[in-house]
C-alpha cells in the first residue's frame, strides 16, 4: 500500500477530490494547514491589521491524503497532478510513502480491504 500526500491550492480541491472519486480513490482525507518555513512567517496567527491580506493569502494550502494499493498509486497522482498542475510557484508538491499496515478500527481487519 502507497500513501499520497499532496499540498495543494484549496481552490483546486474540489475539482481534484472528484476526479480522484472518478478514478478510484478508496478515500480522500482533506486537511486545512498552516506551512512554516519555506519562506511562511511562524508567527502567522498574531494579529498584525497591516498585513491581513498578505498572511492570509498563504493558507490557502489544503493537504489531500490518499492510502491506496500499490498499483492504483500511477494513475491517482497522475490525476492529482492534472488537476493541480499551474506551472505557478503555488502549485505545491506531493510524496508518497509506504504504507506496511493497515488496521480497521471498528473491527480490527487487518491489511488492505477494500483497496
């Protein structure tokens, strides 16, 4: 099993996640972030008035987490990447991992049900 991890332009979320429904994605994970470092401030949540549109403008970054099987993971970052690709400094990254177990928490399956 693969994970995907991809950061991406919130405004792309939508038309990503259907598309990754359309491929067979067994299930997509969204999740609001707040980056730092990469040149994003640490202090991002102090209140500054001078600047409110300059700091918010850079948590427009969503990450989408995908867990799928090994051989579905080509074709699911290919969608990713057609649907988010801009060729903008903001289009982000994504990485994948090795997922070496999966465990159902209602009933304890074990594996990759499902997948």
């Amino acid at each position: 099993m693969k994970e995907i991890k991809a950061y991406i332009q919130r405004s792309r979320v939508n038309r990503t996640v259907r598309k990754l429904q359309e491929a067979g994605a067994p299930g997509v994970t969204i999740v609001e972030i707040h980056p730092v470092g990469y040149g994003y401030e640490p202090n991002y949540f102090e209140i500054d008035f001078e600047d409110v549109f300059k700091r918010y403008k850079y948590m427009a970054i969503v990450k989408l987490e995908v867990v799928c099987a090994d051989r579905d993971l080509e074709r699911l970052m290919q969608v990713i990447l057609s649907q988010c690709q801009t060729g903008d400094k903001g289009d982000r990254m994504i990485f994948v991992s090795e997922v070496f177990n999966a465990i159902r928490i209602r009933d304890g399956a074990i594996g990759e049900p499902g997948l």
